[in-house]
C-alpha cells in the first residue's frame, strides 16, 4: 500500500523546510509518493477590493504563474528522495482547498509549514496551517523551524 503525503507550498522558506521534511518522512517509509499542492489565493482579489468579474485574467496568470513556479521548485527540491512526486495548482481559499485535495485524493498526511508571523497576526488574521490543522479529516504535521517560533 502506498503511503499519500500531500506537501502544501507557497515556496516561502517555512514551506520549503516543511518540504524537506516530507521527503525525509517519504525517503523512510517505504513506499511513499509524494504530491506538492499550491493554491491560488482568490481572497488577495477581495483584499485588494477587486471584484473578480472586472480583474484582468492577467492578473490570475500572474498568481497562478507564482504558484506554479513555487509548485515546480519544490518538486525539484524533493527529486532527491527518489519518490514519486507530482505537481498541481488549484484555485480557491487556501485552507480549504488544501483540506479538500487531501480528502478526495485519499492522501495519508498533510504536510506544511508554519508561518513565522507570531500569536498576535495568527489572532488577527488566522494563519492556512491553523485552518488546516483544525479542519482537515486527515493527519496534519506543521514543521516549525527555530527561526519562525515566537514564545
């Protein structure tokens, strides 16, 4: 049976060394694949008070290029692990379209980085890996690095 890891990126350093350790967890469990989500966050529209119907479809390839790009960089950065790893970009809030990927594709475990923005930013503004984390049916290991953790 095959082992499902879901690695969520946004190519942010937190991302990456959540990304890392997927393919250490990968590498050790037998058969493993790997696949790496990233999502086009459609509420950067609404923050910046564009309706989505009057955005240019420029701006959509340009964030959708971003993630791509993110995508494509940490599937090159998991090629050492010798697993199978696959790409995909969706669109969407990005908590919610990561739970959902990870459900419907019957992934094992959802693996993502911590942000580094403090307690007060993640009261204020909620962080996507507390969303998961609270909301997901499957497994979710957050990778904190020594730098993002404040007390």
């Amino acid at each position: 049976m095959v082992f499902r890891i879901l690695v969520a990126t946004d190519g942010s350093g937190y991302a990456n060394k959540a990304a890392d350790y997927a393919g250490l967890l990968a590498k050790k469990i037998g058969d493993a694949e790997i696949t790496v989500l990233g999502v086009v966050d459609t509420a950067v529209i609404a923050q910046a008070m564009v309706h989505p119907s009057a955005m240019s479809a420029t701006l959509f390839d340009e964030l959708e290029q971003v993630a791509s790009e993110a995508v494509k960089d940490t599937q090159q950065r998991l090629s050492w692990t010798g697993k199978e790893v696959t790409a995909r970009v969706e669109r969407g809030g990005p908590a919610p379209i990561i739970c959902d990927v990870a459900e419907r594709g019957h992934f094992d475990l959802i693996v993502m980085g911590a942000s580094g923005h403090g307690r007060i930013a993640d009261i204020l503004l909620g962080s996507v890996s507390d969303k998961v984390l609270h909301k997901a049916l499957v497994p979710v290991l957050i990778v904190r690095t020594k730098e993002g953790h404040q007390k």
